[in-house]
C-alpha cells in the first residue's frame, strides 16, 4: 500500500509541477500588449483555476478507489484471484485472435 501512495504523491507533485510552470508562463507574458496573448493569458488563468480545484478532488477520489479495492481483495482474496484470472483469459483471448 506504501507503494501506491507514493505513486499518488509523485502524480500530485507532477501536476502541482505543471500548474507551477503554467502559472510561471502567464506571469511572464503579463507584459505583452497583443490582444492574442492576453486572450491566451486569461484562458490559461482561468484553467488553471479550475485544474487547481480539480486536482484535490480527484486526488481524493483516487485514494478512496484504492483503499476500497484494497478492503475487497483483503474481505475476499479469492473474489479478486478468480477475477484476476477471468480477465486474464479474455484478455490473452483477445490478444490471440487476428
């Protein structure tokens, strides 16, 4: 399970990386005159508003998935084993097939 919150961080931190970057993009064009660039500036500002917010929640509900599915397959290993071998097979099917 450690494993997995750790993929979670690093995808957070990912992200938070990109916003930064965006966020570094529009204040270094706040300059600029043409009315293409303020549009572009005011359309970007405006997402990364939205991606700010959008982030946490999605976060949120990633780490709810994953402690979920981690209680099932703890509740009824088996359940998990034979469904982890049923989409093994229609898998291995699927990808026989030409």
């Amino acid at each position: 399970m450690a494993s997995k919150q750790d993929n979670v961080k690093a995808m957070s931190q990912e992200m938070q990386t990109i916003i930064e970057h965006a966020r570094a993009l529009v204040d270094a064009t706040s300059g600029e005159v043409d009315d293409r660039i303020k549009a572009a500036r005011a359309a970007l500002q405006e997402r990364l508003v939205a991606t700010r917010g959008g982030v946490g929640e999605l976060e949120e509900r990633l780490l709810e998935t994953v402690e979920s599915a981690d209680q099932f397959i703890h509740v009824k290993p088996y359940y998990a084993i034979g469904g982890t071998f049923i989409a093994g097979l229609f898998l291995g099917w699927f990808m026989s097939r030409k």
